[in-house]
C-alpha cells in the first residue's frame, strides 16, 4: 500500500522545524515530524497515519548536538538524531554503567533499520515493546522536548501514555535524550519469532548490589504486556534484601508473570505472554548478575 498524499519540507534546525510545525498547523494542515522513517513510513503506508505534510529533519544532523553521544558526569547525553546503529557502535563511549543499551540495540530491527532509525523517534513513537522506551524507563531518562514556548524536559515515568501515545505535543521536537541513571548490572532480553522482529515479551533489568551476597534493590521493567512499557513493583520488592542466585531470580520472575494482565492478539495469548514474561525476567537478571562478577 501506498501512502496518502502528503507534501514535503525539510527543516534547516530546530527553530526552523518549530516554525514550520507552527506555520503549517496554523493554516489547517497536519504536519508531522519525520527522523528515520522507520516506524512513520510503515505509519502512512497502512494508512495508520495521515499526515498532509512531512516536516524532515535530516538536515538537522549537520548539527553536531543532535548526533553526539557523550558522558556528562554520571550522565549519559544522546543526541536526538543518532541511530540506533550509531549507539550499538559506541559501546566505549557509554562505559560500565550504560552499556545495557548499546548491547540492547542489537534487538532493534536489522541493520538498515537501526542504521536509519533514531533515538528520538522511538521514544517519541512510544512502541510498548521498543528496547528504547524500556531502557528509557530503566534508566530515568528525561525527553529533552522543544517548542514555541522553549524547552521542557520529561522524565520517562510521564512519557508513555498508551498505544502509540506519549509526552510530546506536536509542536515539540525532541532533541536529546539524557539517561540519569547509572547501572553497571542490566540486562534486556526478549523473545520474537524471528530475529528483527518486534519483541512479543521483552524484559529490561538492573539489579543494584548492597555487597557480595545480597541485593539493595533492583529494577524490572516488561514491554508487551500493556499498552506502554512499565515498572513491575511487585516484581522489584522481591529484588530488595535478597540474596542474588537461581532461586530468587524465578521468583522475581513468577512475581512479575503474577502482577501483569496481558492482551491477547495475533502475536500470542495472554497466558504466552505471562510465561515468556516469567522466563525472560529470570534470564535477564541472571545476565545482568553474570555482568557484575569477576573471575
Ligand atoms: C521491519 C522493522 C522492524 C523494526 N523492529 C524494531 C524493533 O525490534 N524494535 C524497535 O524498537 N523498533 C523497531 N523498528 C522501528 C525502528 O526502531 C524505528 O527506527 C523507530 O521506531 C523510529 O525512529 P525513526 O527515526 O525511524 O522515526 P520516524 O519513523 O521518522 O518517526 C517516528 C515518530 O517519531 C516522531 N519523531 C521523530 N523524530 C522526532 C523528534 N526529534 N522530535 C519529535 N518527534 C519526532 C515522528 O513525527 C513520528 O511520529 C522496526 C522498524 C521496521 C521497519
């Protein structure tokens, strides 16, 4: 299927896609913001998404704070228009403390699909099974957002709404994402039927140790269970005060697979979900503790 008919600008910074975002939707048009492609193309090409003008960003990537991927303190700072290819590739760059989401990229589609898409445009997508929208979660990312009005920043426990549904308005263009939450020992895993597809169960952890044999805390994080990816908090209190090992970790996992209803559709049942969700929340801690040992 083709898309519906659209025109086509192509925005010189991030002043100017305001402007356009502003400019167009003032005179009754429907504009939309387009990064990769990746999610909005398939979008319009089901007719799933309409919009009679595309508002193109590609040539903000001239702009080196939309591409850059650099530590700042404790923080990591992505720019809006990275690839997931570009981050999958700067696993140095991110250290110990963020390299979940360089080792997580490999899970996004094929390569010409994270050698196009970007940050900005998952998170803003809000897909509940997209490995940014858990990361993002995991790791307290804040959604640097710009606007008529200036710039806001979202933290990632107010940005996913629903299906499809988040944070930004319209007018805003993204333009960094910034995760403020060191964790050396994550993991993310999930299960599709074939490799590059969509997850139907996906799991993030980190698992946050108080000394060698027991555990402060730690975080689970499930995409595909709901219509956004969310915390599992019954699934967390388990990680607090335990001793890390098999026997916690299945628990951990049988006490997220209690706490969440799932839909079912074409991709499989509720009950599939719910036992997926059991074996990749223990496999995922599993890994992340693995990652924390040294031999
Ligand atoms: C076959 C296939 C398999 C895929 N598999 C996966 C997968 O396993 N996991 C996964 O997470 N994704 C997957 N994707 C989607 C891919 O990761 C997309 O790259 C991503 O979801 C969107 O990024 P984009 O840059 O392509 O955004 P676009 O498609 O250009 O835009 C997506 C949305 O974000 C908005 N947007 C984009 N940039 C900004 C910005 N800077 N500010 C404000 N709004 C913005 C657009 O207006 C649009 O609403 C897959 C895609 C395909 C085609």
């Amino acid at each position: 299927m083709k898309p519906a008919a659209f025109s086509y600008h192509r925005a010189h910074d991030v002043a100017d896609a305001i402007g356009l975002l502003g400019e167009l939707a003032a005179v009754g048009a429907e504009p939309k913001l387009i990064a990769g492609g990746q999610s909005l193309i398939p979008m319009m090409n089901f007719r799933l998404a309409r919009p009679t003008v595309l508002v193109d960003l590609g040539p903000l990537r001239r702009d080196p704070a939309m591409t850059a991927i650099r530590r700042d303190g404790s923080q990591l700072r992505i720019g809006a228009l990275s690839t997931h290819r570009a981050v999958e590739t700067a696993g140095g760059t991110l250290g110990p403390e963020f390299d979940v989401i360089s080792r997580a990229m490999r899970w996004v589609g094929h390569l010409p699909i994270r050698s196009r898409g970007t940050v900005a445009g998952s998170v803003v997508h809000g897909d509940a099974t997209a490995e940014w929208c858990l990361l993002a979660l995991l790791l307290d990312a804040v959604i640097v957002a710009e606007g008529p009005n200036g710039q806001r920043e979202i933290p990632a426990a107010e940005m996913f709404h629903g299906f499809y549904a988040t944070a930004v308005e319209p007018d805003e263009v993204v333009v960094e994402v910034r995760f403020t939450r060191p964790a050396p020992r994550a993991a993310l895993t999930e299960f599709a039927r074939r490799h590059g597809d969509f997850a139907i169960v996906d799991a993030a952890v980190s698992l946050d140790a108080a000394d060698a044999d027991r555990l402060a805390g730690g975080r689970v994080v499930l995409g595909g269970v709901s219509p956004a990816p969310v915390r599992i908090p019954e699934a967390e209190a388990v990680l607090a005060g335990g001793v890390p090992g098999p026997d916690l970790f299945t628990e951990c996992g049988e006490a997220a697979a209690a706490a969440i209803d799932p839909p079912d559709d074409a991709a499989g049942t509720g009950a599939y979900r719910r036992r997926l969700t059991r074996t990749l929340v223990a496999r995922a801690l599993h890994e992340a503790w693995e990652k924390g040992v040294t031999r």
